[in-house]
C-alpha cells in the first residue's frame, strides 16, 4: 500500500480560531467526543493554545480527509500531532456503545528544530492519507500493527523513514468518552531495517527497543536506520533468538501452488522470497505457523514432525514442514529466479518467479530475480 503521494491538502487557508471550538456540522451545539479529546489534551497541556487545522468541508459532505482537523502542540524538539476525526466527535452513530468509532485518534510525534514556528503540514497529510485508508477499506490500525510505506514518508526522497507501525501515544494513552473508549495512538515512523526486523519479531518489542535513542517515539525525517546500534542491535538479537516472530501472515504479490503428478510445487516472487524465509525461520521453530497470502491464493504453513501438504474445500494448500525440510526451504528462498526440488522433500518444489515493482500509475520500474 502506498499512502504518500502528493495528496491534495485538505488544510488549506482557513484554520479553526481554537481546537475547543470545533467547526459547526449540524444544528446542536453539544461536541461530547470532541470535548472528552480536547479535555484529555488540556490535562497535558495546561494553559497551552494549540495550531489547529481543520478541513472547511467535512467528509460526511464530500470532503476530501476523514479527519476533521488536527491539532499541533509545539514542544523543545519535536511537534505532537493529534487527530479529530477518527471517533466519534458529535454524537452516537456506531452500534459497539463500548467504542468509540473507530476506537482511536491518531497522534504523531515529528521532530522539531530550535526556531521553526510553522508545524510540518505534511505530517497532518500523511494522518489524513491514513484515515483514508482505514474509511476506504475498513481496516483498521491497533498497537503492533505495522505497514510498509512503500516510499518515504513524505515528499522528501533522501529521508530514510519508509515504514510505520503503531503503539499507544506514552502520554495520553487510553480515554473514556461519552460515546465509548478512545485510544490515543501514535504512529511512529521506521526505516525499512527497521520494519524487517518486526517481520522477525515483535513491533512493540521493537519500539521499546528503540526507546533508548527515541524516548517519545518522535519521527526524525534525518535519523538514519537504528539497528545498528550496539545497545538497540543486542535487544533485537536476544528478542529474534528467545522471543521469536509474531507475524501470523504475509501478504505477498505472488504466492500461489498446484499438485501434478505427485508433485506440489510453491510458487513466491523474488522479491518476497527472503522475507518469508526469515519469518518462516522465526515462526516454525517456536511452534507457529504461517500464512502466505497471495492475489488469489494462499499457503498455511505449519511445524510438525513428518512432512504432509493437503488441501481442504477450495482452501489453502496445507504444508506441514519438519525441521529437516524448513531448514533446506529457508535456505533456497532467496531472490534469485528458480526452481528447487527439495533433497529432503522429493514431492516438494519451490518455484521462484521474477517480480516486477510498479509505481502508482502501474509502470514497471523494477525488476527483482
């Protein structure tokens, strides 16, 4: 998924005169979910007048960004960023009276220099490209998830932070509104080392390892890759070893299978061939399993002690690996077109195909294997 294209900016010249003063959308004048967000903010920020931005035409109405507005507190080095907009600001609409919309407003956290007055607008962007997505497919984001860019995080290529993941904001975690629970959840931004280790291991075991070197999880659009780091690089060595990977599935561009002649062969593009060696490497010995998802179909792989592949009512292909048979795969996922019959698996092959990486517009840019 890609969300940082040029996005029409939805906070253009009007800005709202205060974040306690949200813009009228109906005839009442009673703002409970908005009110329980910007009380939990006053608790943080006594006295302090935020800059808020908010959209002059709601989405309800066709607007362009779910969000209605974002506020941005302006601290010694870094801007917070809140979002109004992803639960329930003016009255009760969802059925879960638990939670609160979605359940959760964003927050963002960007570095900040000493002088620098005018709040990074494409901060509040890059919120809003989320929100889109999130209204668009209904899917929504909780502490540990995690997503690759596929680009920079904004409009500036020589940055290094190219994926995101997702963990409760450190200073106002989790509130109870009129309309039901909403969490305040930061997005913090990685590098693509970053990310690949979270496919190893754990993203909120991840971000407390990175907390030494980014307390408050602000993104830095200059830091550069943190593994690195002998401190940040041994917690992630002793995790990946005792902890090993929580990532249950992948979605890949190209994972598919077929049985002929009694020969299942697994077909993966180059690109991901690697990536699902190292998880599969961090999943099977720790007793869990994994799923390849492709466009059409998938692969549910399991650790056991014989190896068997089965199908069952139109479903994924069953494969149930021995350590003997994961240690061989892993080592021929690698991204380099192929095709491997397995020595400790004769009714086994691993298909490896050429990938082609496409930009927005779908033109093939790249070519992998």
């Amino acid at each position: 998924m890609h969300l940082t294209a040029p996005l029409r900016n939805p906070y253009p010249e009007r800005r709202t005169p205060s974040v306690k003063s949200p813009p009228m959308t109906d005839d009442t004048e009673d703002y409970p979910g908005w009110d329980a967000v910007t009380a939990a903010l006053d608790r943080l920020y006594p006295g302090v007048e935020p800059q808020h931005f908010g959209t002059p035409i709601k989405w309800r109405l066709g607007g362009p960004g779910p969000l209605d507005g974002v506020s941005f507190y302006r601290r010694d080095d870094h801007w917070h960023l809140v979002s109004y907009g992803m639960s329930e600001l003016y009255t009760k609409e969802w059925d879960d009276p638990e939670q609160s919309g979605w359940g959760f407003e964003f927050t963002f956290r960007v570095a900040r220099t000493s002088g620098e007055d005018e709040p990074p607008l494409w901060a509040a962007n890059f919120l809003q490209a989320l929100a889109r997505y999130v209204f668009g497919s209904g899917n929504g984001f909780g502490p540990g998830h995690h997503l690759d860019l596929n680009g920079p995080v904004c409009e500036r290529p020589d940055t290094a932070i190219r994926a995101a993941a997702f963990t409760d904001d450190p200073e106002l975690g989790v509130i109870d509104t009129p309309h039901g629970q909403v969490r305040f959840l930061q997005v913090v931004g990685l590098t693509l080392e970053e990310y690949a280790v979270i496919e190893q291991w754990d993203a909120l075991r991840l971000l407390e390892a990175l907390r030494p070197r980014l307390p408050l999880l602000v993104t830095d659009l200059d830091r550069g890759d943190l593994t690195g780091d002998a401190e940040v690089a041994a917690a992630i060595s002793h995790g990946v070893r005792d902890d090993g990977s929580s990532t249950g599935a992948l979605f890949v561009a190209e994972a598919s299978w077929q049985q002929q002649d009694g020969t299942t062969t697994v077909t993966v593009g180059a690109n991901a061939a690697a990536r699902i060696g190292r998880v599969l490497a961090a999943r099977l010995p720790f007793g869990r399993d994994l799923y390849l998802a492709g466009p059409e179909s998938g692969v549910h792989i399991r650790p056991g002690t014989r190896l068997t592949m089965s199908q069952k009512a139109d479903g994924p292909l069953d494969l149930q690996l021995t350590p003997e048979v994961l240690a061989e795969l892993t080592g021929l996922l690698r991204p380099a077109a192929g095709e491997h019959r397995l020595a400790a698996a004769p009714e086994l092959t691993v298909r490896i195909v050429r990938s082609q990486i496409r930009d927005q517009s779908g033109a093939v840019v790249a070519e992998v294997g």
